[in-house]
C-alpha cells in the first residue's frame, strides 16, 4: 500500500473554510503533541495548536486505522471524536517555547520544543503543555505580539 498526496485537497480553501467555521483570523499554526494543562483532556492527543486573531486554540482531529475501525464495528463501539479547545486571548497570561539549550543533554536525550500556554480559565490558573517544533515560535510571536497582558 502506498501513500499518495491527495491531489485535489486545497490547503488555501481549507485554512479559509476553518477560518469562517470559527469566526476568527488564523495567524499561526505548528504540528503538537497535546501533554496536559486542559482538565477534560488526560490523554496525550496530537493536532494543531493555532493561534487565532481571538486567542489560542488546539484542535485533535480523530484516526482511525482499520484494524480499529474493524474492532469497533464488532463490539460496538463509538468512533474517536474531534477535541478541541480554545484560550480566549483576554485570559492568556503568558506564552513561550522552551528549548533545550545543553548540547550534552539534546544528545543523551533528545526532546521537542515544548510550547506552553498560560492562563485563567474561570479563575484557574492552567498551564497548557504541547510538545511540538520550532514551527511553534510563529504562534508565540503571534499571541505575544497581541496580548496585553504578556511582558
């Protein structure tokens, strides 16, 4: 079985379709591992972390290999659901990516850059934690770049 680029997917007309479906500009967008911070969400979930005109969102979009799409449709289980959730801007304290700085440490055990995202939800502090790449530094400089409350 070979994987074949999907010819007729339109980047452009999807990134403008998800813009509308939430009502907010998208400015940056990186590839992530979702680690913790988000009280509804325990389990590690890959997607999109994307900063928004109106804040910080991530979004997990569902897979399903066949294997496990067999296996549900004989025991009757529900198929995996998109999760996402979203930071408004106002409640966003502090944003950063951390990167491992010792060079003996990125060779005896390599990491990801690590983006994180604090604020008040609902007057809890939360410190959202997304492994990711550098890719990630747009979205910092996004939301830094307009959120009053950031130093």
């Amino acid at each position: 079985m070979f994987l074949r680029k999907n010819e007729n997917f339109d980047v452009e007309k999807y990134w403008n379709d998800y813009e509308a479906s939430i009502g907010e500009k998208v400015l940056a967008k990186s590839l992530g591992q979702y680690m913790s911070g988000w009280a509804e969400y325990v389990q590690p979930l890959w997607g999109l972390a994307i900063a928004t005109s109106g804040g910080f969102r991530f979004h997990h979009f569902p897979h399903e290999g066949w294997l496990m799409a067999l296996s549900r449709a004989t025991t009757g289980g529900e198929a995996p659901k998109e999760k996402a959730f979203f930071v408004p801007r106002d409640s966003i304290t502090s944003v950063e990516l951390i990167l491992e700085k010792r060079w003996w440490k990125k060779i005896l055990t390599p990491s990801n850059p690590v983006l994180t995202v604090r604020c008040l939800i609902n007057g809890e502090e939360r410190e959202v934690v997304i492994e990711t790449d550098r890719t990630a530094a747009e979205i910092v400089t996004a939301l830094k770049n307009s959120t009053p409350t950031d130093e």
